[in-house]
C-alpha cells in the first residue's frame, strides 16, 4: 500500500517538465535506497553514487555548477547523459556533505 502511494508520487515528480531534485529523506534501514533502485527501472540510464566512497565524493567541487558537475559525472562514470531520461541517485549522509546537499538544492533553482 505504502510503496503504491510513494510511486505514484515519483511518477508524477518524474512526469513534471521542469522538476527540481528530489531530495528523499528518513530514518535509517527504512527502505530508501530500495525504493529508488526500484524506480530506476522507469529511467533508460541510472547512475548511484555513494558520497561515502572517494571516488564518488570527488566529483563534486567546492564552486558549484549543475553544468560542470554532470560533466565530471560523465566522464567519472564513463557514461553520456541524455536529460530527462537518466536517474542520478546521490546516497550521502546530510551532516558529512552539507556543500553537496547545497549545490544539489541550488541546481533545482536555476
């Protein structure tokens, strides 16, 4: 029942032209990470990244730019963006990255 009414609800966040991150939050081991693997099936490309792993942390910079941001992702990943139809998932914990969380709040403004 829960699930249905959570993914109604991303569809209808995925259906909208000009949508903003969607920035999930709640308590631990409550099935976030679940949920959003699951709603990758409805996106031709999925991207996860874990704020956790170095690797993943080093493509965000300091100096925030949506543009420059997704074109380090794409050369880190190895893979082409086609908007609109790739999930970016970014796993972070809000009090290790709070320039991250910045910069994720701020591209949905431009």
């Amino acid at each position: 029942m829960y699930w249905r009414s959570i993914h109604i609800a991303l569809l209808a966040w995925k259906a909208k032209a000009n949508r903003k991150p969607l920035i999930l939050r709640g308590a631990r081991q409550v099935g976030k990470t679940i949920l959003v693997n699951m709603f990758a099936r409805e996106f031709d490309h999925y991207v996860y990244l874990n704020l956790e792993l170095f690797e993943d942390k080093s493509i965000f910079k300091e100096e925030c730019s949506l543009s420059e941001t997704v074109q380090a992702l794409a050369l880190n990943k190895n893979h082409s963006f086609t908007m609109g139809t790739t999930l970016i998932f970014i796993l972070m914990m809000l009090t290790s990255t709070p320039a991250i969380i910045l910069c994720v709040k701020l591209s949905g403004t431009a």
